[in-house]
C-alpha cells in the first residue's frame, strides 16, 4: 500500500493537473472538481496511511472520515467535494463557477488539517 508522502505526493500532482486546465467558467469544470476531488482523497489517504490503515472504497473511507475524531470536521467539505465529482462524472452536469469555486474552498480546508495531522 502507498505510503503518507507518496499520497501527498499524488495529492500535489493532482491539484497540479488542475492548475494546468487554465479552468474557466463553463470550460473543463467537470474535470476540475473531479482532480480537486481525488486530491482530497489523496490528502485523506496520507493521513490514514500514517497509521497503516487504507481504505478499499469510497464508502468505507467515508466511514473512516465519520468516525475518526480528528478528521469528522472535514466530513462536510470532502462529501462536497465528492458530490460536484459525482454530478459531474454520472449526472453529466457541468459544475458552475461557484461549484469550482466551492471545491477549490473545501480542497484547502482538507488539505490545511491533513498537512498540521501527517
């Protein structure tokens, strides 16, 4: 299994791949809060990895989330993140610019807490 700095490193390199979008309102949005999305998994997987634990899927990670004392609070902006992902991928909605903007918000709060945790 992946080690805490191999996951923040793909968490880096996924917020990167969105940086390189050049992301405009309307224009490739799906795919930028789908890449802020597994971002945030990555940060959360740094953090579990510290401990030897891995999640198999989504749902047991959002389990893991719910019940881990230090990660709860981040609970609300991860399941954000994961729903503009989610609509984007299988509701074929284009995300808004608020959307983006909202996943970008929840993005950095993940990523503050993890980085003070690992």
């Amino acid at each position: 299994m992946p080690r805490t700095d191999q996951h923040l490193r793909k968490a880096q390199h996924d917020e990167e791949f969105v940086a390189s979008l050049g992301v405009d309102p309307g224009r490739f949005t799906d795919w930028a809060v789908t890449g802020l999305f597994y971002s945030a998994v990555h940060y959360i997987e740094a953090y579990f990895a510290r401990g030897n634990r891995h999640s198999g899927d989504h749902r047991a990670r959002d389990s893991e989330i719910w019940r881990d004392g230090q990660l709860k609070r981040l609970y609300e902006p991860y399941n954000e993140l994961k729903n503009h992902s989610i609509t984007a991928r299988y509701l074929v909605r284009t995300p808004t610019a608020q959307d983006l903007a909202d996943s970008r918000q929840s993005l950095r709060a993940i990523k503050t807490e993890i980085l003070k945790l690992v």
